[in-house]
C-alpha cells in the first residue's frame, strides 16, 4: 500500500511538471491585448490576423463583376481601305487605282441600352467600316459618332431593337492604389477575355501622350484597347488604352483613360459635337529639365508656375510666376500629370478652387477654366485661334479659325491673318474642330481646304 501511495505521487508530480511544460514552451496564449491608442481601444489577439475589408485575393468576390461586364464589353472591327501605291512599280510609274482593304480590331463598351459604345480614337482612326461584335456573337455595323484624339476617345452606336446590357461609369477619383480590378476585352481576338490585378498608380504620365492615366498591372494585350476597366462592385472606372512594351505585348503595366475623363469626353460629344477643354491658362516647367534641376524645381511637390498666359483664368485671378499649385477643389497635386488629370474633366466656365503657395504663404483662390484659344493643326502646322465676335464681323462669317502662324515652309505664300473655314466638304467651327478635321490626313490623302483672304474672297487650296 504504502508502494502504491509512492507510485501515484511520482505519476502525479510527473504530469504536474510535463503539463507545466507544455504551458510554459508549446502551448500559444490566447487572450486579447488591448492597447489605449487616442482613447479608442485597440484589440488584437495571437490568432492569425485578417484584414478588416477582407481584401486577401481569396476573399474578393470577381465574379459578378466578371459576368456584368463581359455582356457590356465588345469586340470592334475596323476595316480601313488603302488608297496608297501597293508596288514599287505603282510608286514610280503611277497609282493604278488598286485598294487593300486592312482590318484592325480592339475592345469597345456599352454605356447606354440604346447601342452608345466608347472606344479609344486609336481602334477606330481612319475606319471606312466600323463593325461591333457583341458578347452573343450577333454583329452590327457602327456609325462613327465623335472622337477626341487628345484623350484617344472615341463614341460609336449601333442601332438594336432590343435593350442591352451596359456599364455605368464610376468615379475614377475614388479608385484607390492597391484596389483590385479587372480588365476585360479581346486581346489577340479571344473574345470575352477577363484578367485581374491592382491599380499600380494614379495619374499616371506617359511621354507619348498628354495625358493622365491609372497603371495598372492587369494583364492587357494588343485588342484590349477600348476594353473595360471595372473595379470589384463592376463600375467603369476606365478605358483600356496603351502599354508599355519592347515587345508588343504585355510586360507588367497597362493604362487607361479614368473613366471622369472619359465620361466628360462622351457627354461633351453628345451635347457639343466636339471636346469643350477648359484651361487655366499656366506655363510650367518640366520636371528634369535643366532649369528645373538648377533652380531646385524639380524637387518641389506641387506644380511650379512658370508664367501666366494673357486673358486666362490664371490671369484674372492673379496667379504669379513662382506660384506653386498644391491642391484644387481639395485633390491633392503632386505632379503635372494630377493637375492636367483633373481638368480634363472639367470643362470652360467651370470654376476651381486652386490652392497655392506663394513664399511661405498658402492662398485659396477661386479661377475660371477658359477655353482655350490658340492650337496648331497637324500636318500643316498652322497656329490657328477662335474667332472674336469682332472678326467674325470683319470676315462676315459665323464659322472658321483664323491662321496666327505659319511654319517656314509656308512663309512666303500670304496664309497668316486668312480665315480657315472648311476642310474638303466640312465646316470648321473652333480651333478643336479644325485640329480633330486635320487629324486624319494619312501621307496618301488628297484634300482641300477653303479660306477667306483679308477682303473676304473665297480660296481653295488642295493638300497633296
């Protein structure tokens, strides 16, 4: 007995120690730490943590999204006829008349049930046909509505008799970096194709275009172009339009227009015919220039006023050279590429307020954007403004620009103070008009051009 007793005290003393073993080395606590931080209560616990939006890429949910937007996304296809010489014998010995017909394709969205798509200007530039594909494989012809070169936005219809599936824009200054997102088109003519990623960067600039764009790393390809970027809840946040790449093909990075510019681009083509821009009327400096380099601009945050153009916004309100713009209607600007991201949603007339600093001090000033009033054309590279209402008396016309400047090629020929008024049979109306006319001369084009001479006598002249 008294063995016994022994036994069963040694076993006893043995699973104490094995148990307090196990509590001291193996076992995790599990409690709750409360930290006092700004009076609120922060509880954590040693349990594997999860984010409070549950943003891990196995908790989003892509799929309706997914499913909304590929019946909104469609395939376009652009059929363009080439009228140039198509053999070296017909470059020297004369155009014989032969066409080659050249198809292009990219991705294009529905906005409207009525058959409104947005593309980019790209997809559809110098189209003879326009054909859309929808997501169920029926095919119409597209009517070619308006474009926008300088966003490279386009808005072509098809007519339906029936209502279709369509996205609604979202608000492109909400989208957050590291929110994921879904890029869907027709990369390569695979139809319907959808691929995730994150938005990379806001306001992005490339070298290529002046232009503001949200990088993203979603997998884009060659026929992505025009194609939907939707965040998770399926709203259109932007326009599929370009990469980056040595190759072709996708690398890493893609961008698209926001989808606040590429709305305000649409709605100005419905209600106008044409892009109304407004500016506030600066000169900047570009950042790793000499000058800026030197003069320690280029590390300033914000955007450095470098002058002040006559009768602008900027003008009235009386922004200063060395002014430094950090902030508008409470949008915080880092960089160029956030200011003219902004504005490009907004349109002449609208009223900003502009925060700037000025030495030490920081000033709230309200501007006017202003339309702006100079542009030079392409091809000719005539520096064309708006007409005053006084010039408009002066050359008794309602329509036309009138040339300010003239390449040196052209010096000698009388353009300069002429009143540009058509481009083979269309009328110009602004400066806008006539840079978006002379936007499709291809190498091959024959055109003409008419013009009212200082005593309001028409001219022609045909473009070779």
């Amino acid at each position: 007995m008294k063995k016994f007793g022994s036994l069963l005290l040694v076993s006893v003393f043995a699973g104490a120690i094995t148990l307090g073993a196990y509590k001291l080395f193996l076992e995790k606590p599990n409690y709750a730490v409360i930290q006092e931080d700004s009076g609120a209560k922060m509880i954590s616990s040693s349990f594997t943590p999860t984010s409070a939006k549950g943003a891990g890429i196995n908790e989003v949910d892509f799929t309706m999204a997914a499913q909304n937007t590929v019946n909104a996304v469609v395939h376009v296809k652009n059929v363009t006829v080439s009228k140039g010489p198509s053999s070296i014998m017909e470059y020297f010995y004369g155009y014989s008349g032969s066409q080659t017909p050249q198809v292009g394709t990219g991705s294009g969205v529905i906005i409207s049930q009525d058959g409104y798509i947005v593309t980019n200007n790209h997809v559809i530039s110098n189209a003879d046909q326009l054909q859309v594909t929808l997501n169920n494989n029926k095919t119409y012809d597209a009517e070619l509505i308006g474009t926008d070169p300088n966003s490279d936005i386009a808005l072509i219809k098809i007519d339906v008799d029936r209502q279709l599936p369509y996205l609604a824009f979202g608000d492109s200054d909400n989208t957050k970096v590291g929110e994921w997102v879904l890029a869907v088109g027709n990369p390569f003519n695979l139809t319907s194709t959808v691929t995730a990623g994150i938005v990379s960067a806001k306001a992005r600039a490339l070298a290529s275009l002046d232009q503001s764009f949200i990088q993203t790393d979603a997998a884009v390809n060659p026929g992505n172009s025009g194609g939907a970027l939707v965040n998770t809840n399926g709203d259109l946040i932007g326009i599929n339009t370009a990469i980056t790449s040595q190759t072709g093909s996708y690398v890493g990075y893609s961008f698209a227009v926001p989808s606040n510019i590429a709305k305000k681009v649409v709605e100005d083509i419905m209600e106008y015919g044409n892009v109304q821009k407004g500016i506030l009327g600066i000169i900047t400096v570009p950042m790793n220039s000499p000058y800026a380099v030197e003069n320690g601009i280029n590390e300033i945050d914000g955007v450095y006023i470098a002058g002040v153009e006559e009768d602008s916004g900027a003008f009235d309100a009386e922004l200063k050279e060395g002014d430094i713009i950090k902030n508008i209607d409470n949008v915080e600007i880092h960089k160029f590429a956030d200011l003219i991201g902004y504005i490009s949603s907004k349109r002449p007339g609208d009223e900003l307020l502009v925060t700037v600093l000025r030495g030490d001090e920081r000033m709230e000033v309200p501007v006017m954007l202003k339309e702006r009033q100079t542009i030079i054309i392409p091809v000719l590279g005539f520096e064309v403004k708006n007409l005053t209402e006084d010039e408009k008396k002066a050359f008794k016309t309602k329509k036309g620009v009138k040339i300010i400047g003239v390449p040196e090629t052209y010096r000698n020929y009388g353009f300069e103070g002429k009143v540009l008024l058509s481009f083979g049979d269309e009328e110009i109306n602004n400066i806008q008009d006539a840079k978006t006319k002379f936007g499709r001369i291809s190498r091959y084009d024959r055109a003409s051009i008419t013009m009212l001479n200082k005593k309001g006598e028409k001219e022609r002249l045909i473009i070779q």
